[in-house]
C-alpha cells in the first residue's frame, strides 16, 4: 500500500519543531510500524537526507520503548499493543498518518519523536521499591503464602511497561496510571507493607514534582494502555494515599 | 597456544564456593567506600551487580544506552527462571540442576561455575519474592512451578510469560533504590565505547552521550561488564534492536580473551519470518511446549495443499501429521532441549516438510491440550456428558490462563487465532553461549574486568537450558560478583581516586573520537542497515544451525568481504555530537563485522559438534550431534592481536570429575 | 518529607476534596429538586417549606453558609486544577482523536462546570440577591407567602426559561462523568458497587436536571 505520512520533526530539545510529510509505497500489510518506519528511514538515507529519530529496542511489545502518538492514539488505532506490535494492516491504502511524539510539560522532546521520560524513573526512586538488601539472606520464599487472588492482581498492576501511553493519552499529561501501578503492586503484597505508606506519598509528591496533572477520571489511560493496566490501581492509591494521610 | 587457568578452588565440589568465599580477600566498609565501580549494562546481570555493590558501599557509576535501566533485553525473557528449590517434591536437587545444566550444555561448561550457580539459585527465589516479584501461584498461596525442556523435573518459576520484566523490574527497583541514596550514579542513554586500560589494569570507560554525542571519560577501580549477548550479529535474532557486542568486543580487543564465540542458541519456537524488511525476529516462549504438540504433514501432498490453501492444518487427521519430536524422542517428546528442537525443525524443512510459503515453517499446536484440559475442568465442575464445544471452550479458558499474553502477541504479529489453528513456529537466533573468558571469580583476563550475565561464557556450555539465562544472570549480578569482585579490589584501598585524565584516558578518548569521524565523514553510499543485513544473511546461512567446513571458509571471506566494503562504503548521515542513532548503529555493525569473522573462525575450528554448534561432518548416523570429547573438551579463548584472522587461541581444559561424559540423548 | 506536606499539597487529595464537594453538592441538588417539586403540586407546601429553609437559623447559618463554601470551593479548585492540568500539556497535539478513549463529558468538565457558574450568577440574580436585600436589608423575615409568586414571576418570561433549561443541560453533562467519577476520587471503587453507581450516576444525572426543566416549564405553561 502506498501512505503519506505526517510526521513531527524536531533537531534537538530546544529547537521548535514542525509537522513534515513524506510518502512511502509498496508497503507490506504485514508489517509492523515500526518495520514501516525503517522503509521511511532507509529511504530517507538513500535520499541522503537525516532519518527520523524514534525510540524502539525489543519490538515485541515489552521493553515500553516505542512511543508514537499514531492519528491522534498513543500506540496507534489498535487495542493492547505497542507501536511496535501494531500493524500495517490496521491501515488502508492511501492513509495518511499522523505521527507524533508523546506531549507532556514533564516528557520533553529530545529529537523528532524521541521523548525524554526520565520522570518516571524518578518516581520509582524516590519510594517504588521494598527497601531489602539484595543479600539472599531473606527468608524462604514459601515462608508467607500470599492468597492467588493477591498475587495475580499484584502481577496485572507489576506487567506495566513504563511506555508512558498513559500521560501520553490523558488530556492532563497525568501519570496517575503509571504511579498507581507500581503503588499497587507493592500494596497488595505483604512484602510491601512495610513501606506502604510512607511509599505512596513519597512517589505521589513526586509525581506532582515532576509536573504531571491531575486524574480526571477519564479513562482514557485504561483505553490506550497497551498492557491493559486497570483504573482499579488508581482508585486504590487514593484509598492508599488517604489512609496514609489521615 | 597455552592453557588458561581458571582459578577454580580445590576442594570437593559442594565446598568450593563456600570455602572459597571464606578464604578471598574481603574490602571492609569503610574501604568501600573509597572504591569506585563502573557497571555497563543494566539487565538482571549489571543491574543486579550495581545494585548489590552499591549496597555493600562501592561507589558505582552504571550505564545504559536504554533511556532507562528498565528496558534492558532481560526484560524480554518469558518462561521463566529455574532454581532447585525441590518445592514440587519431584526429588530435585542442587546436584540434579548442575546436572541438568551440564549436560544440557553438552559438556562444555565448567563444571565448578556450573555447580555454584545451582547452589545459589534457590537464593535468588527468595530474593526476589522478598523484593516484590509477584511470581505465580496456588491456590494454597505456594509458588507454582512448570516444566521446561532438556529437563525431568518442575523447577522453573515464572511470572505467566513475563518472567524476566518481573526480575528485571525487580533489580531495577532496587538499583532504584541505591539511585536514589546517591550510591549509584545512573548514565541513561550512554554507551560504552571504548575500555580504558592504566597499568594492564581495567581503569574505565569512553562512554557516548548518546542524547549530546559528546564523549566522557568515566574513570573506576573496575569495571563490571553486564552488556548482554551478540545474536544480533545474525541481524535477524529475537534481541532487541539495540543489543550489541560492544562493550564486550571493546574488551577483548584490548586484551580479554573471547571464549566459544560460535555457541549460539537458536531457540525453537519464533514466529516465522514473513518478508525482507523484517527488522526482528519474535519469540514464543520454550513453555508453550509444556502443551503445545510440534508437527508437519506426514505426505508432500498435504503440505503442497497446505502451503496452496486448499487444506487447513485442521482439516489433517492425527494420522496424517508427523509429531516427529515424539516420533524421534520418546522420552523427551516435545521437551527436548532447545538445539534439538530446533536441528529438529530444520530437518522437516530442508527436506520439504515446512507449511508455510517460506517453507521455513513448523506447526505447534494445542488442540490436544485444550481438550485434555477441558476435560479436566469439566470434571472439576462437575459437568455432565458436556459438548464437545463446552470442553473446547473450557479448555480454552485454561489455555488463555496460562499463556494467555504469548496468545496474544502471535494474534497481533500474524493475525491468526492460535486457539483455533495451530501456531506456526520456526527456529531463530535467540542466545549466545560463548562471550567474554572469565575465571571462578567471574574476571576476564584484563585484570579488573569482569564479565557477568550472557556476556560472559561460563555456565552454559554449548547449549542453555531454558529458564537458566535469568538464574545466571542474577545470580552473577547478585550473588556471586560483589563478593569476588573484592579479592581484586582488596588491593585498591589505598590506590585514592583514579584520575580521568591521565595519557592513556586522553588516548583512548582520541582514538574513540577518531573512529566516530571516520564512519561520519566516510559519505559512502550504502546505510549501516544494507551491510548489517548481509552479514547477517552470511551468518544464517553458513555459520547457523547447520555448519561446515568449506561453508565456513566461505562464510570467512565473505565477511571479510564485507567488512572491507562496510568501511569504503558506508554512509553514516548526520554529525557526531549530536542524537544520531545511525551512528550508534554504525558503531555496533563495526564491531559485528569482526566478531563475526572470529566467531566463523572459531565454528571452523570445532571440529566436533556440540550443542548448538552443529558440524556437518560430526554427526550420528540417525543424524544427531556427535562430540568428541577426546579432542574439544575445551573452552575455546581467543585472543586479539589486530584482526580477527590473527587471533590466538588458548585452551581452557575442561574437566569433569563430578559428571561423567556421556553422548547426550533424550530417546 | 513528603509526610509533612499539607492536605491540599497531594494532587490526589485535592482531587479528593473536589469529591468531596462534588458529592456534597450533590446531595443538595436532590434536596432543592425535592422542595421545587412541591411548588408544582401544592403551592401551600412549597411556601411552607420555603420559609422553613429561609429563616430556620440552623439552615441560614450553619448549612447555608456550608454550601456556599462548598459552591465556592468546588468552583476554585476546578479552575485551579484545570490550569495546572494545562500546564501539564504546554503544546498540544496537531492531531488528536480523544473520543476514541473518553467521553466528551468527562474531558469538559471545564466546560460544562464554567457553564453551571454562569447560570448560578444568573440564579443568585433572580433569587439569592433579593432574598439577601429582602432578610437582611429590608429585615423583613415573615412574610411566608411571597416564596411561589416570586418563583411564577421568575418563569414569566420565556428567554429566563430557556437560558434555565440550557444551563440544566451542562448541569447533566456534569453530572453524568462528575458523579460516578467523585467515587473513582475518593478510591470507592470495587467489582460488585462499581457497575451500580455507574447506573446510578448516568440516572441522577438525567433524572434531576430533568425534574428541574418540567419545573421550569411546568411554571412557565401554566401561566
């Protein structure tokens, strides 16, 4: 199939960007995304022009790289997958395409569509982790039998891949999903009660730090979450974070 | 050529690590503190070990090209990680792993290293649960355990398909941690390019800033290697797309022995390639053959009709399908090990057996084990004379429960409902055995380098069992490293800071520099993608599942060929200091280029085959791999001395007084 | 220490404030609709009950005051958390298909919520003002028939009518994200009540503003 395709570029962080359109053919519907990118870039190259600068590294969906925002959706149209799982044939002969970096105060742009989200690493330093030496000398791991039904949710909220869809969807730049996640996860298991209160305001106040807005409830975080991360998470931290207050 | 020494302790072999932990030099607190560590690499070896020491108090400065220790390649990992906790009651054992791991290795491994990663597997487990891995569990609140191949017991836990995101975020949050106590100095987006080398002594690191393109001088009293594996010198492989040798090749040529570079793991079960432009290969976890029946059409007439459409893998009776895994393996069936699965695969192909167009193509198919778990649970409900349908579709719910995001994953690549028709699999590049020399304490033969995790080459041998890639990993990174990593740095504390700015840092700062230029202002023709893809197609075809002699030499020159080119022609746009990801690829694809000849070099000298390395001409007369341990029970460990054809081998004798040396069979 | 920091320094307990207030207003509503409804059945009960919520000192001091800082509260902080919400996002997408993961109502909230604050000027101009000049200006107290003359002579006039039957539109649109949304607020959320509010929501959110429009137009027809 033959697209054009709209895409942002931007030199570095401090230059102003601007949407530019390039057309590629003979594009195979088995592709993914991002193997369509590469055809763009190599062309790009054999024009001797500057390829198109955009994060990616394991390509099947769970390193949390990729980061486009596709016509209008972080991750593109389809449902639970990252860009690098989405494929042409989500799309029709003679689209055109928009793609875009993800937008947030707290994401600057670093070039083209590559985003800088360091904020969130942030976030986890400052509490998302049980503060346990790496020693081996903890006890047995059948020591404290955890009910199932804890464990798998801790393991939904844990399989977040940091993508950054969430803040990227949200009309608020809001990180609530992202934080909830790992809040969560922590939360349910009893490894994590230790910590669990003064982890849930250390990582919230640094969320607010770093500048993400506030959760509308809109869900749109849900929608466009490519592991599919429940809103659940987020009711819990309230809970978390308003017992951990009062 | 002369022998290596392994510095492996004496003493029975259940004692050597203990004994030798009681005996190394220890640093003390305070002294730690004193000490500095470089850490490249942030996946479940390098995060690990940054983590670990910085706990113990070293000073330690990481890096990662990610822009994120999150994202390391172990994230990737999917069945799951082994440890001889015996939890199953199905008579494992610390002795029973090492035995497994020996022999799925093919003899080829050190048999000591291969002993204390057993030993310390069962700590891992505990470690991790106490940092918040949700592994999976019973109802009764227990770790659940499966099956993996090339083994005959339950050891292997997992985190449904996402075991290695599970640890990885595991070792990330506690690196995490550190990060934030300002123990460790976290470098996103760097890359290694360069060691730098004081007295004979591993000093530090040119890394990139791969965000400025400016170049740093990172100076440490060691430097710790974690940076992975090469099967990206195929092109195609299941790595990630910025996995690369590097760090590790930057070692060796600057004096660190490479060991068995040509073992390479090509994992059974990928998704099959569909066109040229494929970037990447995807992998469907080893446990899906925990269920999944491996088949093709018994008769030519029936894969003509398949490949042609005019028959659906379905519309086959039991009859007409040849499960040769079980057909050739009783006992094994669908678990053999991963290089005999996957020689396995090829063999149907080559002789005309492949379904799909490419012909590169094998069924994997899980109708039997729907049923049978559909009836189970039918029971389990009580549910009489239920449907056909009801148990298909009960069935299909255990299914989903159990590898219900690996469903998914080959629903969104191929568009095909792998509930209702088989899966189509092929093998693909997936693990390299062979990496960096290192002794017992895990130290390359550059003093003050060290190598963990799939950079380095000691545990697996010839072949990796599943679900060992994640316990080597950590238990290198955490267990085994910050303890040897103080009988070198013993003789540091007085040393002081080491200076970043002596001669032989501006040298290799200059050097580094000299070489991004040449690749910028090369203007050749071709992208670093043209020669990366031919290399890689050279790699497939001569020097991948099948090898020999004449294919090798061939397999010599050609890259040779292309190397040459590479360097006439390549065209690098952009500049130096600035985001350029074309050059941190063209940087990679240089230093493929030569890992590639020796790892050719190195197939060409094997003459025997052994796990994953299969020479054409060592073979049974049934077909299966045949070793020679009077000649090649050894480690290969190659050493630079200014091309890869020049390169000098040294023996590490391997010895086996705990196992005997046996053909390996899974009949 | 982020344990030290203040209530309304947490963006989720600022959230949670707005819940709060929001579910406070809530319940006022369905008072209010309670007392308008009256006035369509019994004139009597509606001046009754009127001058009850007029001069009950408990009601004018205590409660009165309470809702109009819950009124005034709910306003602020919405503007306050909308404007750091679009800080948050300095420059905007080219192209963007927000309906294909939200609602319209749940992303306007601004919209909907500047668009009640209108008509409450509106409402405050017609009813609240003069009531205010009348108890406490003109100090008159007992005059316990004026309430439903005052409420036909408002409905007289057919642009009034319309502009209340607009503003009770935005006030469901409102309601229909805002309410169930106060619950996801303040962590109220589990696999068995969650589809419940979710339905309650969606019918108070129709239900009340529409009790109020067949008021307002009840009043104005039957003039």
């Amino acid at each position: 199939m033959n697209l054009t395709l709209k895409i942002w570029r931007q030199k570095e962080a401090k230059a102003s960007g601007s949407m530019e359109t390039y057309k590629v053919s003979e594009i195979s519907e088995h592709m993914s995304f991002l193997e369509m990118m590469d055809v763009l870039n190599e062309q790009l190259i054999n024009e001797g022009k500057e390829p198109i600068a955009f994060d990616h590294d394991c390509r099947e969906g769970i390193c949390g790289s990729c980061s486009m925002y596709i016509n209008g959706e972080p991750h593109g149209p389809d449902r639970g997958v990252t860009t690098c799982q989405l494929h042409m044939r989500k799309f029709k002969d003679g689209d055109t395409i928009h793609i875009e970096p993800w937008r947030a105060a707290s994401f600057p742009v670093i070039k083209d569509l590559v985003v800088d989200r360091s904020a969130f690493d942030r976030i986890i330093q400052s509490g998302g982790y049980v503060s346990v030496n790496t020693s081996g000398n903890s006890q047995d791991a059948n020591a404290i039998p955890i009910p199932k039904e804890d464990a798998d949710n801790a393991f939904d909220a844990a399989t977040c891949i940091g993508c950054g869809a969430c803040v990227a969807a949200c009309k608020n730049s809001s990180a609530m999903l992202f934080v909830s996640a790992k809040v969560s996860q922590l939360a349910l298991l009893p490894q994590g009660q230790v910590e669990r209160k003064e982890r849930v305001l250390s990582m919230v106040d640094q969320m607010d730090t770093e500048g993400f807005g506030n959760c509308s409830n809109t869900g749109a975080c849900e929608i466009e979450c490519p592991k599919g991360i429940s809103l659940d998470n987020i009711a819990r931290m309230n809970r978390e974070l308003l017992s951990a207050k009062i | 050529m002369s022998t290596l020494d392994s510095k492996t302790p004496a003493g029975p072999i259940k004692d050597k690590w203990t004994n030798h932990k009681s005996n190394i030099n220890v640093v003390n607190p305070a002294n730690k503190r004193l000490i500095d560590v470089i850490v490249v690499g942030s996946g479940l070896a390098g995060g690990a070990a940054a983590a670990s020491l910085a706990e113990l108090g070293y000073n330690v400065k990481c890096f990662c090209f990610q822009d994120t220790p999150r994202r390391a390649h172990s994230i990737a990992a999917q069945g799951g990680i082994n440890a001889a906790k015996n939890y199953q009651n199905d008579g494992d054992s610390i002795y029973r792993l090492f035995y497994d791991t020996v022999k799925g290795g093919d003899y080829r491994s050190r048999e000591s290293n291969v002993y204390r990663l057993a030993e310390v597997s069962a700590n891992i487990i505990d470690q991790c649960v106490a940092q918040g891995v949700p592994f999976a569990r019973e109802y009764g609140g227990l770790l659940d355990n499966r099956s993996f191949g090339g083994v005959l017991v339950s050891r292997t836990f997992y985190a449904k398909g996402q075991t290695g995101q599970q640890l990885l975020l595991g070792a990330y949050s506690a690196m995490s941690r550190q990060i934030n106590k300002g123990k460790i100095k976290m470098y996103n987006r760097h890359e290694m390019l360069e060691l730098v080398l004081v007295d004979g002594k591993a000093r530090g690191i040119i890394a990139r800033n791969l965000v400025t393109g400016e170049l740093e001088r990172h100076s440490a009293h060691a430097v710790v290697l974690g940076s992975g594996g090469y099967g990206n010198v195929f092109y195609l492989s299941t790595n990630a797309m910025g996995s690369n040798v590097t760090a590790a090749w930057r070692a060796h040529r600057k004096g660190a022995y490479f060991a068995n570079p040509c073992y390479t793991q090509i994992h059974p079960t990928c998704i099959p390639r569909s066109g040229d432009y494929q970037a990447k290969l995807t992998l469907m976890s080893e446990s899906l053959r925990n269920d999944g029946r491996i088949w093709v059409p018994k008769s030519k007439e029936n894969v003509e009709a398949i490949r042609s459409g005019k028959k659906k893998p379905i519309d086959l009776s039991a009859d007409e399908r040849d499960y040769y895994l079980e057909r050739r393996y009783p006992a094994f069936g669908n678990l053999v090990p991963r290089d005999v699965a996957s020689r396995a695969a090829k063999e149907r192909c080559d002789a005309g057996y492949g379904v799909n167009e490419t012909g590169e193509a094998v069924y994997l198919d899980f109708s039997s084990a729907i049923m049978r778990y559909g009836q189970e649970k039918a029971n389990i409900l009580h549910l009489e004379n239920p449907s056909k349908e009801k148990i298909r579709e009960l069935g299909e719910g255990v299914i989903e429960s159990k590898y219900g995001n690996l469903f998914q994953m080959y629903e969104k690549i191929t568009d095909d409902n792998p509930y209702k028709t088989p899966m189509m699999i092929y093998p693909a590049v997936h693990y390299t055995m062979g990496g960096l020399w290192v002794d017992y304490n895990l130290m390359t033969t550059v003093p003050g380098c060290f190598a963990a995790g799939e950079a380095n080459f000691s545990d697996h041998g010839a072949n990796r069992l599943g679900a060992s890639a994640l316990m080597q990993g950590l238990a290198d990174g955490y267990f085994v490293l910050p303890y040897t990593i103080g009988d070198f740095l013993a003789d540091d504390i007085r040393t002081g800071p080491i200076a970043n700015d002596s001669p032989e840092f501006l040298e290799a700062e200059k050097e580094t520099k000299n070489r991004l230029d040449a690749l910028i202002n090369n203007k050749g023709t071709k992208s670093v993608d043209h020669f990366h893809k031919r290399l890689g197609k050279v790699m497939w075809n001569q020097v991948g599942m099948a090898r020999n002699g004449p294919g090798l030499k061939e397999a010599i020159s050609e890259i040779q060929k292309i190397r040459e080119e590479f360097y006439k022609d390549v065209f690098v746009p952009g500049t130096t200091n600035e985001f350029n990801p074309e050059l941190e690829k063209a940087t990679r694809v240089a230093d493929f280029l030569e890992l590639g000849e020796l790892f050719a070099q190195d197939a060409l000298e094997r003459e025997e085959s052994c796990g994953g390395h299969f020479r054409e001409e060592s073979q049974t007369e049934e077909g299966e791999a045949l070793r020679n341990d009077k000649d090649y029970a050894y480690a290969a460990a190659w050493e630079w001395t200014g091309t890869p054809r020049g390169s000098k081998m040294h023996k590490e004798e391997l010895t086996f007084n705990d196992i005997e040396l046996k053909q390996r069979s899974y009949k | 220490m982020a344990i030290n920091k203040g209530f309304l320094n947490f963006s989720i307990l600022r959230k949670f404030a707005m819940a709060l207030s929001g579910l406070f207003l809530v319940i006022f509503l369905l008072q209010h609709l309670t007392i308008n409804l009256t006035s369509v059945f019994s004139s009597d009960a509606f001046n009754s009950l009127s001058h009850f919520m007029g001069t009950n000192p408990l009601v004018q001091f205590l409660l009165q005051p309470i809702l109009a800082f819950g009124v005034f509260f709910h306003l602020s902080m919405g503007l306050v958390l909308e404007i750091k919400n679009r800080n948050a996002r300095p420059i905007k997408y080219a192209y963007s298909k927000p309906e294909e993961n939200s609602s319209w109502m749940s992303r306007n909230m601004i919209i909907t919520g500047v668009m009640i604050m209108l008509f409450l000027g509106l409402h405050f101009y017609d009813f609240w003002f003069p009531e205010l000049k009348l108890k406490f200006i003109d100090g008159i107290w007992n005059n316990e028939t004026r309430y439903f003359i005052e409420l036909q002579h408002k409905f007289h006039d057919p642009i009034r009518v319309a502009l209340y039957v607009l503003s009770f539109v935005f006030l469901s649109l409102h309601l229909m994200h805002g309410f169930q949304s106060a619950f996801q607020s303040i962590g109220f959320r589990n696999k068995s009540y969650t589809p419940f509010i979710k339905k309650l929501s969606s019918i108070y959110a129709i239900v009340v503003p529409f009790g109020f429009v067949c008021i307002a137009i009840y009043h104005f027809l039957a003039q």
